[in-house]
C-alpha cells in the first residue's frame, strides 16, 4: 500500500493499494504527494447501468482497469444525467474504495433558454451538486472534484473559494479545472492549490501545448487529457462515416466524409509508424501523450472503452518507449494544417463555452 509523505489537501493521508498483477506505473498527483496510475480510466462511454447487463459490462470494464493497476477513474454528474455516477457507485461497493481514486465534475446543467446546456458556477450550485454527487457515488468524500466548465458570469474565486470550503469540510480532496485557459487556472491556483487540469489533447488536437501545458508545469498541476485517442480515430480502428445521432462523432468537422478521407490518410502514416515497432497505432498515440509529461506535471490520459481489449491495449502504452526522433517524426506527421475540420461544431463549441 502507498500513502503520500504527510498529510493531503483534505488533512488526511490517502491510501493507494498496488496489485500485484499491476502492469501501469505511478506518477506523481500534482503536489498533493500522492501517487496516481499514468493512465486513467474515462467513464463517459460505459452503459448507464439501467440493467443487470449493463452493470456487468460496467463492472467488467472497470474491473479490468484495475486489475491492470489503473486507479485514476473519471466521470461527471452530466455523463447520463447522473447515472454515470451511480453505475460507478454501484462498483465502488464490490471493491476496497482505497484502490479507486474518484473524480467528478459539476457545473454543466440542463439547457437554458437557447437550448444550449448551460454552466452554474455559483456556491450554491457547487455545495448541491456535490451533495448529490457524493450520493450517488455512495462515497463520503470524492477524492477530485473538477469544474467542468467556465461560467463567466461567476468570479473564479467565488466558485474555487466554494470548491476549498468543501475541502475544508472534508467533502474533497483534491481540486481540478476543465477546459479552461492558463489566466483561469493561475487565478483559481492564487486560491486554492489546484491539482489537476482536463482538457481535450491529443496528437490531432495541441491547442494546450501553447499556454495551457505550460503553465501546469509551472505550477506542478497534472494534467489530463480526454479524448486522447482522437475519439477512436487514431486507434486507426475507425473506417465508419455513419453515426448514430445520438453520437456525437456525427455532428463534429473531423468526421464528416470529406475529412475524414483526408483525416484517414494522415491516420495510416500513424499506423505504419506503429507497425514499424510492433504496437498499435492507439499505443502509440497514448504513448507521445505520456511522452509531454514530467516528474512535477505528469500527462495521464483517460482513454475510455467498455471492451477489456481495449483497456488493456491502452494500458501496454506505458510500456511504449519513445526516442526523441520518434516525437521528431510523429510531430511531422501531424504537423499544424494537416488534420482537416475543427474539433467541434460551432453548436458544440458553444456547448463547450469555447
């Protein structure tokens, strides 16, 4: 078992159990002292849980991450209106709670006027979002509690002053920041310590590299990015261009048929490149990704399946040894201008605030 030299944000040493069979590293957690696997679990994917069945494939997919070693698992009160949360609370009961770093997300509420999901900031949405997190989780404290979106309209240090009085009362631990730019993480970093930063990066995604990257590392904050695998595009896996409407793929620039097809090609360069060294393309992705980090700002990505081959798969990344002119290469095949279409759809990047 791990525990941190002194105490944590919260007051209180936290406990990490290391299995056995673990095949994924610890890296440092921020400056909180504690240890974290290097690659994370995304939970937004899994089943809602509103069956035994979808239980079992939820249970199974976490199971499988941990026992691989990962520990590090992420959802948000939004991630299927709050069943994301209760299907994790659900596993949490079947095994020792110490082996499973929790982190959520508040601040992302149901459409406004426009019909665009809107953001609450205010304490007092704060203090009842946690509330009904730490419910449906069946938890007493979560270990990561993450703004999950900027609302303008609220001081940041209104809304981190509320996330450090539930640290204060032991509600939290550790506090985190989604999507946001470097001013607003060094304003709500003059508040309270913050941990850990998400935000979407990934080889075709690098608008962090410039401001955001930077000042995590200055600051010793973890960062984590979603969507590390492109949204399962540079797994090389994809070849579909037709979408459920309920997936969001369906309504983003990158895949649509046009750019896709030029999207593709820049994909089977990554493949090759893989191939070359006998790993997989997504191997390699989530590799150059745990390549950024750094002893003080570790990167650990939160690549998220259902399918224990996937899982594992994901996880043989951090066994992937990257030379300087591997990141050379990989960072000539997708050099600024060669990933065709934005990220998001202008609806999306409203949704986004971005």
């Amino acid at each position: 078992m791990y525990r941190p030299a002194g105490p944590t944000a919260g007051g209180a040493p936290f406990p990490i159990h290391i299995a056995g069979r673990d095949m994924i590293p610890r890296v440092p957690f921020g400056r909180t002292g504690a240890e974290i696997s290097a690659v994370g679990l995304g939970l937004a994917g899994l089943p809602g849980g509103a069956t035994p069945d979808e239980d079992a494939t939820g249970f199974t997919a976490m199971n499988t991450a941990l026992d691989l070693g990962v520990n590090f698992f992420d959802t948000a009160d939004r991630y299927g209106n709050g069943r994301n949360e209760e299907l994790l609370g659900r596993f949490l009961k079947t095994v020792d709670r110490d082996r499973v770093v929790v982190c959520t997300k508040y601040g992302s509420i149901a459409a406004g006027p426009d019909g665009l999901p809107a953001v609450d900031n205010s304490p007092a949405h704060i203090f009842a979002a946690c509330e009904a997190s730490l419910k449906r989780l069946g938890v007493d404290v979560i270990d990561v509690y993450y703004m999950h979106r900027r609302d303008p309209e609220v001081p940041v240090a209104d809304s981190v002053g509320a996330m450090s009085r539930l640290v204060e009362q032991g509600k939290v631990r550790w506090l985190g920041l989604s999507e946001v730019a470097a001013k607003t993480l060094r304003d709500a970093h003059a508040v309270h310590p913050i941990s850990a930063v998400e935000s979407e990066y990934s080889l075709w995604h690098r608008d962090v590299e410039t401001e955001v990257l930077p000042a995590c590392r200055e600051l010793g904050v973890t960062f984590v990015p979603f969507s590390p695998l492109g949204r399962a595009f540079l797994t090389g896996k994809l070849t579909t261009t037709e979408f459920a409407p309920t997936d969001l793929r369906a309504t983003l620039p990158r895949f649509q048929a046009d750019a896709m097809a030029k999207n593709r090609a820049v994909v089977e360069k990554l493949a090759a490149f893989a191939a070359e060294r006998g790993v997989t393309a997504g191997q390699i992705a989530l590799a150059w990704l745990l390549s950024r980090g750094t002893q003080d700002a570790a990167v650990v990505p939160i690549p998220g399946s259902k399918r224990p081959a996937n899982i594992t798969e994901n996880c043989g990344a951090t066994a992937v040894n990257l030379g300087p002119e591997d990141i050379l290469e990989l960072d000539g095949i997708f050099a600024p201008g060669t990933i065709v279409g934005h990220r998001y759809s202008e609806i999306e990047a409203a949704r986004a605030g971005l």
